[in-house]
C-alpha cells in the first residue's frame, strides 16, 4: 500500500494532476482510520457526562442517607404517648424527634419530599411539649433545606407496624432534563431505633423490655392413679386427688386443668388459683335407683384427667365403682 501510495505521488508529480477516483479512494481510507477514533472519542465524552451527571447526586445521595442514620439511631421520645420516630404522609414525610444536648433543646426533624426533593428542617424548644405541638412549617418557609432533587421513590419512608426498623429508600432520577444522563438509581437501607428513655435529656439507652422464655410442663404425675369408689345408700363419695410433681421443676405455668370422662357419675371440683389438688365426687347413691334396678346396675368406670395449662401433658386417675349391697 505505501508503495503504491508513493508511485502515485511520483506520477502526480510528473503529471501535476489527479483523478477524481483517487480522491475518493483517499478520503475512503482516510475514514476507514479516523472511524475508530472519532467513536472512541464519542465514546469516552459519553462517559464523562454521565459520570459529572451522576457522581454529585450519588454523594448528595449518600450525605443524606448518612445524616438520616444518625438521626433515627439518636432519636429520643419526647413524651410517654409519642413515638420518636414515625413516617407519615404517605411515605413521604419522616419525623424524628431528638435531643440537642449542647443546646439544651428538643429538636422536631422533618424530612420530606415534595416536587421530587428531599427537604430538611429542624424545629427546636426547651419545651418538649411545645416541639410536640409544633406544626409542619409552609413549604416557603426559608427553613427548609434541600438535601437532593431527583427523588421519584413512593414511599420513601416507612416505618412497619410494631416495628423498631425505619425504611428509607431514595431512588434518584435525571429524567427531569431534556436529555437524562443516567438510568435511576437506588440507595436504600433500613435502621434500628435504640431505646430512649422517655424524657431523657441524655438519650441514655434503656434496655429493651423482653419477656421471660416459656418453659412448658413436660410430665406430671398424679396420686391416686387408681381408685374405687362405692355407692352408699344415702351420702355421696368423695376423693381427694393430687399432683404430686411437675417436670421440669422450673416450668412456666404449673396450673392444671381438671376433667371427668362421665362428669354425670363422678364430678371434679378444683379452685383454678390452687389447682394441684381437686376433690372427686360420686353424684350417685343408691336410693335413685329402685331396689331391683340397683341390684341390675353395672356402673361404668370413669377417667379423671389431669392436664397441664401449658405444654399440655396429662395424667389419668382410674376409677372403679362399685355397688354397695
């Protein structure tokens, strides 16, 4: 190829002129080299808008998701009755309440998001119940400080029910100019609410109010097992019957639950708030019978039934009646 090219530049020479085919061969190879270039160039000029585009937002993104952590994780409840962090407004709007212990104050922080930004403003008083009252400053109010713009998350903030987890989610978006420079993004994370004391002017956590794990009964054994119990010609029979030990020793609930298979026959009488003992009683005697009908009589045999409040393991108590003649 250069060989050629160099001849031609001699004929050229020799001949003071060229064709019209060898300029567009030339202006052919001339792009056949430059394409590459010019779509490198393209290409890395591309780059660099997108990076001066998103880089600030991605920092802004971040700066705030930063000052929100450590707010929420600083929050404090002002009162007995009020909750110190809560998301409202649908998502769009977070209250954090807090307490400035430089200043001496109680600090309301708003966040919230309107025509996709995210605004920030402090109300602040040595009166908690004044920072409680405060309502939520007018949108021109000078107060407000804007955080980030591009915010097209919905909801940005929630808050579950019965939940010390706050939901933030920023996603940022440039498809409010003409021409967007970059796809929307994400940032989100939740975080924990430690527990203040309520009217702490230090924020010193308190220990989370857990409940004591349920141990459940595993055996219970009961005394008599077995018994007998005669009918009399005019008095009812009764029994005691007993619970003579719970297993494990340190079960939770040690209360009984106490149950007759024919309740007609023999009935169990127990007080729910002493319910280791119960006493059995034969509702039956022998004048509700007839002579001939009670020498006919085959009673049955009945199961007092002993079971645990929790866990739910039981013991029986057999018992046999008889006729007495």
């Amino acid at each position: 190829m250069t060989l050629l090219i160099k001849n031609r530049i001699k004929a050229i020479y020799r001949n003071q002129g060229i064709t019209l085919v060898e300029v567009l061969v030339v202006l052919v190879l001339l792009a056949v080299v430059l394409a590459p270039t010019v779509n490198a160039l393209s290409t890395a000029d591309r780059i660099w808008s997108h990076n001066k585009a998103i880089n600030p937002c991605i920092a802004q993104a971040n700066t705030s998701m930063t000052r929100i952590s450590r707010e929420i994780r600083g929050a404090v409840q002002p009162s007995g009755t009020v909750d110190s962090v809560w998301a409202e407004d649908d998502g769009q709007r977070l209250i954090i309440y807090g307490y400035n212990e430089t200043d001496s104050k109680w600090e309301k922080i708003i966040y919230q998001v309107r025509a996709n930004k995210l605004n920030r403003i402090v109300i602040s008083d040595t009166d908690p119940s004044a920072v409680i009252s405060a309502a939520i400053p007018a949108e021109s109010n000078t107060g407000w400080t804007t955080l980030l713009e591009g915010i097209t998350s919905n909801p940005v903030f929630n808050r579950p029910v019965n939940s010390r987890t706050v939901e933030v989610n920023l996603q940022v978006s440039d498809s409010g100019q003409v021409n967007p420079r970059f796809p929307p993004f994400d940032l989100a994370s939740a975080y924990m609410i430690r527990s203040r004391e309520v009217g702490a002017i230090t924020g010193a956590p308190v220990p989370d109010a857990t409940e004591p794990p349920v141990v459940p009964a595993h055996k219970i054994i009961i005394s008599p097992e077995s018994t007998k119990m005669i009918i009399s010609e005019t008095n009812t029979h009764e029994q005691q019957v007993f619970i003579t030990e719970i297993w494990p020793a340190n079960a939770t609930d040690k209360s009984i639950t106490w149950t007759s298979s024919k309740s007609e026959w023999v009935a169990v009488d127990y007080d729910p708030n002493d319910s280791l003992h119960a006493t059995m009683k034969l509702m039956k005697k022998q004048s509700d019978w007839s002579y001939w009908d009670f020498l006919n009589l085959w009673p049955p045999d009945v199961t007092i039934t002993a079971t645990a409040n929790t866990g739910g393991t039981s013991a029986t108590c057999k018992i046999n009646i008889n006729k007495w003649l």
